[in-house]
C-alpha cells in the first residue's frame, strides 16, 4: 500500500465513524500514551475535527514507567493542544508502578 493509498484509507475510516457515532450524540475520546500510534491518531483526530467542526478529549495517564524523553514529548505535545478546542484530562497516579511492585514485596523483572 502506497503512503498516498494508506492516508486515503485512514481518512475513508475517520468519515465512518464520523457518520456512525456522530459527536453530537457520542464524546470522542483519544487516548494517548506519547508513542507513534498514539501521535498519529491524536493529530488525524485533530484534522477531522477542524474539518468538521467537534471537540473531542484528549486522555492520558502518566504511567510512572516510561523514560524522561517521552515524558517530556508528552508534555509538550499536550501545551500545544491546550490552545486548540480540546479537553485534556491527564491522570497521575497516587503512587508510582516501581513503589507498588516494592510495597507488595513482587521482584524486579529481570
């Protein structure tokens, strides 16, 4: 599949659902983690929905897991969408994934 065929593709599937849970009745959430796929889809979200004229929510949850330079990607990726029509929730948990695993006595992968 050419990049032109696969972005055509990607489209045709946005205005499917588009039609099938129209945002006036649904709420569109995206979840996004700061990876690739995540990326791809929040900016093809944000596209469609300039195009068509909706809102929808951006959810992310800090994982306590992932390395500096993607926490620092995923910071500055939700700034620039604090200026656009978007709802951004992030969810930080009360304790971090490495605290747990200690707290419950569970050993390090290795």
């Amino acid at each position: 599949m050419s990049l032109e065929e696969g972005l055509h593709y990607v489209e045709g599937r946005f205005n499917r659902l588009y039609h099938e849970f129209p945002p006036t009745e649904w709420k569109w959430v995206v979840c996004y983690s700061g990876g690739k796929d995540s990326t791809a889809l929040l900016l093809s979200l944000m596209e469609l929905a300039e195009g068509k004229g909706f809102t929808f929510t951006i959810l992310h949850e800090f994982t306590t897991v992932d390395i500096p330079a993607v926490e620092n990607h995923v910071e500055l990726v939700l700034k620039r969408f604090e200026k656009r029509d978007v709802e951004i929730r992030v969810l930080r948990p009360l304790k971090g994934f490495f605290d747990v695993m200690l707290e419950k006595g569970y050993g390090f992968p290795t």
